[in-house]
C-alpha cells in the first residue's frame, strides 16, 4: 500500500532493531537504546502500567470506598487502610431507609434484556439481506441505518414523550423496552452484517451445490461463524441499553424507572453518603463491568460499527 | 468487487430477452431477499423518523404547554429564539467546545496508550483491561464518583492525595482544589476524557495491529529513525482510524446528557445543547422552542455526521471489496 519514504537513511543495512516503532518515550528511543530492544520495552512496559494504574485509579477507589464506612470514607488525607466493612451495601440496598433499589434494577435489566432479545430478532434477517443475499443497493440501505443513530435523541424526544403521555404508555417500561430497540437496532445491523460478512462463500456455494436447503445451510455454516458475533452484538447492546438515562428519565417515573433514574437521586449530597454512593455505583456498574470484559475481544469491531478489526 | 455482488443477485439480467414470466418471477426473487430486510427498516422508520416530522412541525409552534390556548403558528420565531437567546447561544458554544475538546484530548492520550500497547510487556493484557475499565462504568455512575469521590472539595480524593503528600514533605497548608465551582465546564471535560480515551485507545490499537509489519521492517533495516517510521508510516496508516475515533466519539459526545446532568446540573455555563433543551421542554414547557433547538442539534450533527459518513464509508468500502 503505502511506498516506503525513510526520511533520513543513515547507515543503510546496518542496527536492524526489532523493536517497532514509536515516538512516546521520547530520548530512550534514540541511540543506544535502539540496540537494545528489551529495555525499550520495558520503558514502554513501566510507562503503560502506571497510565493504566492511573486510568483504572478512579474504579479502583469506587471499589474500596464501597468497602468503607462512612466515617472513614469521608477523611482527607484519605485512609486507605482504613476497615473494610459492608455497610455501605446494606445501606444502598434500603437498610435503614427502607428505599430498595430491587425495582429500579429489575427495570433496568427487563428493558436491557427484552430490547437486545428484539434488536436481534429484527437485526439477524437484516444483516442477512445486506451481506449473505444482499439485496440490491444493500451499500445504501446500511448509510440509511447508520444515519439514524446520528439523530441525537434530545432532537426526537419530545413527540415522543407527548405520544406516551397520550397514549397512556408514559412510566411503561414496554415503551422502554421499544425506545432502546430502535436505539440500538442501527448499530447491531451494522455489527451483525460484518460479522456475516465473514462467512465463507464458497462453503455457502458448496452447500448450494450439495442441494442443502436454507436451514441446514443456516444452522451449519452461518451459525458457527455467527455465533461469536451474536454474542458481542447483544452484549454491547445490553451495555447501551442499561446506561441510558435521558430517555428513562423523561419517559419513566416511580413503576418503570431504571437503574440509572435510580442513581440520579444521589446527584446531589447528603451529609455523609460518600460509602453509599460508591456502593450504589459498583452494583450497578458490575452488570456492565461483566459484559464489556466478556465481550473484549469484539469491542472494537462492534464500537466502530464493524468499521475496524 | 461490489459489483460481483450485486451481478450475482441480478440473475436473468443478461439474457437477451426475458419472458414476461421470468420477469415476474425475478421480481418475486427480489422481494424474497428484501423480505428479511423490512422489518427492521419499517420499525426504525416509524420509531426514529417519524417523531423527527413530529418535531420539525412543532418547531414553528408557538406552543407552551402551559397555555395551551395560545398555541399558533410561529413561522421562524423560536429559530431566531435559539440563535439569540443568550442561554440557548451559550449552549449551542458549550457544546462545541465540550465536543471538541473531549475528543481531541481523549484521541492524543488514546494514541499515547495505543503506541505504548502495541509493545509486547510483561502484563500487557491486565494493563489493556485496567484501561477500558473507565469505558465500562456506567456513565451517570461515573459521573457521581467524579462529582462526589474524587472531586469533592473537602474530602475527595484529589485534594485528599494533595494533603498526604504535602504532609509527606512536612507542609501543613496544602493547595485545595475546587473544580467543580470554579472551573466546572473543566470538571465535565476531564471526566469525560476519563470515560471515552479507552473507545479511542480500543480502535487506535486495533489500527496500529494491522499495520503491514514489512515495510517498518524495511524502513528499520534502513536505518530510519523511530519518529521518522511513525511520522512517515504509522501516522498515515492510522489517518482513517483517528478520523473514525474522532467523529464516533463526536456523535456521542454531542449527545452527551449524563455527565452534564449529574456533575454540575448544567450550571455555571456548563448546560449544553441536550440538558438545554431538556429543561426547555421539561421543566419551562416551551415545546416550540425545545423543538427548534432539536433541530439545530441535528443540523449540527448532519455537519459532522457528513464526515463522519465518509470515513465509515472508505473503511466500508474496502472491507467491500474483499
């Protein structure tokens, strides 16, 4: 693809480093260090471990501080040693104030669930009409799909928050459940015609030849390489779905409100409830936390819209 | 080879002379491959497109759900609203300024940490996991941490490390932070560099690994500097993956409602266009002018979206033409 240029071929031939190439640890590439390729690594090594230390520093607080109690949760300098404890977690779950948060994350996880469930149902035969029998203009239909999700949702709320309130569906978690259909459908299209894509074809020609009829092809050479993809498609759009809260705000109330609408009641303080909101936090994050390392793998393909590998 | 495709599901196209019959049977055909198809497509017409309409229509209502009486046509008074109106002007600059911000800092620390990722190190898939955990929190929750355990004033845990290490060197007046009322846009934008440099680290990295190998190779066997292969090759290799970063990530940090809503409840200027038209219609009912601030959010979008299409597509068309 792209021609090679070396701005500066010095000593051609010679100090074949197998190191690759970067310009971020500045000087230590330079010169000796050029030879040495392990020590180059290793820089890179410790460099990358103290950014992600400090990336991951915020999570890791959330997570002791749950473990804290109030008292000690609230100090400065901070007790890092301080007792681990779970009553932040019996307090987030209604302890002494009798507010459970049960309601809200079974909402939540009824519209994460029924909505990926539907988003598949509808995206699965989309997909295979775009990449396995493609129907015509398929390339234009795709930019009609992606096109949609770059409506920002503030731009249609509104008739929509006035239909549910009309129709009686407001504080309904079944109109949930079809908001985050449509807001994930256009993504898991995407995810889902790319991991199609990957389908052989000349095994779906060979099957074509031996006369195996769309079931058995279905079932023996699309699902196993579908499969996987499936898999990351659903978890990415359950993420989305359970950390929505625009919608659930407007379109839930006190029955139908989510897990997110739930957190919100901590925005502003309470005297000493740092522990608490911690707590609250890591219980409703785990969900999360669970599907996006279980879907790590296929991240990047299903955030970039199956635009990269 | 798109058009192989397409030839092949245009069967019966080059014979000389169809019959009516095969005519209408290839019709059938293809409404058999478009059948699959409809659902989704009707389905997201009616749930996305059609509140559009809707909005657009309201757009040139005079229409306050609190006098519901006076509701009349406006014509392009609520769009002269949102330009002028000092609020809805100042939203319309937080958002861009929020957007821009946001995505250039996160792609330059994103790339930072895709080059670093790219070196084989002891630990390399722990640190990669410690890194996208930011991106796995749920956004509000995220938000409450900043706003609550990290940059509280009086005992988060910034000005918490400022004290222990000043005390580390026997100071007993350490600098106090106080982000969120002073500089809040700045507590918004830091957070949300926190949550999104993971998304563009994830497709930066994956950019750099399909990097050809050979022609670095080459380059090293010639003797060319390490900035001079990533200024010369890796750069432009990873050109259409930064641009695919930067414009995703834009079109969800437009959107952006949780961080805003929950760090500073859109004070202190730090409203953008989404919260803005959030309390407009939810809290002040204009409904007319809630609608018009919609619709410049979307053109907004069309703007960037335009681009953003285009960098999908020479991706897309590649991965096409396999």
């Amino acid at each position: 693809m792209s021609t090679l240029t070396p701005a500066a071929p010095r000593k051609s031939g010679h100090a074949r480093s197998t190191s690759r190439a970067s310009s971020t640890t500045g000087p230590l590439r330079h010169g000796k260090s050029r030879m040495d390729p392990t020590r180059n690594n290793t820089a890179a090594g410790i460099a990358a471990w103290l950014l992600a230390l400090l990336f991951a520093a915020p999570v890791m607080w959330m997570i002791l501080t749950s473990f804290h109690s109030e008292t000690d949760a609230a100090t400065n300098p901070p007790s890092i040693a301080a007792n681990l404890t779970l009553d932040a977690y019996r307090e987030f779950f209604g302890e002494t104030s009798g507010v459970s948060p049960w309601p809200s994350l079974i909402n939540s996880a009824t519209a994460s669930i029924l909505s990926t469930v539907l988003v598949l149902v509808l995206a699965i035969p989309a997909a295979y009409a775009l990449s396995i029998r493609p129907v015509k203009k398929w390339t234009d239909v795709m930019f009609f799909f992606l096109s949609t999700k770059m409506m920002p949702v503030v731009a249609a709320i509104l008739p929509l928050y006035l239909f549910a309130r009309t129709v009686g569906a407001l504080d309904n978690i079944w109109f949930l459940i079809l908001m985050y259909t449509s807001m994930n459908l256009p993504i898991a299209v995407w995810m889902m015609r790319s991991f199609l894509a990957e389908v052989p074809v000349e095994m779906l020609e060979a099957a074509q030849i031996d006369g195996a009829n769309l079931l058995l092809t279905l079932r023996k050479i699309i699902a196993p390489v579908a499969m996987p993809g499936i898999a990351a498609t659903a978890l990415i759009c359950f993420i989305f779905s359970w950390n929505e809260l625009l919608l659930a705000r407007v379109l839930t109330g006190v029955v139908a409100g989510t897990a997110p609408v739930f957190l919100t009641g901590f925005v502003s303080g309470q005297g000493l409830f740092l522990a608490k909101v911690c707590a609250a936090a890591v219980v409703i994050s785990l969900p999360v936390l669970f599907a996006g390392f279980a879907a790590q793998d296929k991240l990047v393909q299903g955030l970039s819209l199956g635009a990269v590998k | 080879m798109t058009t192989a495709t397409a030839r092949i599901s245009r069967p019966g196209r080059n014979a000389a002379k169809p019959s009516r019959d095969s005519r209408s049977r290839e019709r059938a055909l293809a409404w058999a491959r478009r059948a699959p198809l409809l659902p989704a497509l009707i389905f997201l017409i009616i749930v996305t497109q059609l509140p559009f309409v809707v909005t657009l229509i309201i757009s040139f209502l005079n229409w306050n759900s609190l006098s519901p009486d006076k509701t009349a046509f406006a014509g392009l008074e609520n769009y002269a609203t949102v330009l002028t109106d000092p609020d809805l002007r100042q939203a319309i600059f937080t958002t861009i300024l929020l957007t821009v911000s946001v995505v250039l800092a996160s792609l330059v620390i994103g790339l930072g940490l895709a080059l670093l990722l790219d070196k084989k190190f002891i630990g390399r898939g722990l640190a990669r996991t410690l890194l996208i955990a930011p991106f796995l929190v749920v956004p509000v929750a995220a938000a409450l941490i900043w706003k609550h355990a990290l940059l509280n004033p009086t005992y988060g845990l910034i000005n918490g490390i400022l004290t222990w290490v000043w005390a580390l060197f026997g100071g007993d007046t350490a600098p106090q932070l106080d982000l969120l009322s002073q500089a809040p846009m700045m507590a918004v934008i830091v957070s949300l560099v926190w949550q999104w440099t993971p998304f563009m680290m994830l497709i930066l990295l994956a950019g750099l690994q399909s990097r050809p190998m050979d022609t670095v190779e080459a380059a090293q066997m010639d003797g060319a500097t390490p900035w001079a292969i990533f200024r010369h090759l890796t750069l432009p290799h990873l050109r259409q993956y930064l641009e695919l970063g930067g414009l995703l990530g834009a079109i969800y940090i437009v959107q952006n409602f949780d961080a805003v809503f929950t760090l500073t409840a859109g004070g202190l200027g730090t409203a953008n266009l989404p919260y803005a038209i959030y309390q407009t219609f939810y809290f002040a009912n204009e409904y007319g002018l809630a609608s018009a601030a919609g619709v410049v959010v979307v053109i907004g979008t069309i703007i960037v979206a335009t681009f953003a299409l285009r960098t999908v597509f020479s991706l897309f068309k590649k991965e096409a033409a396999r």
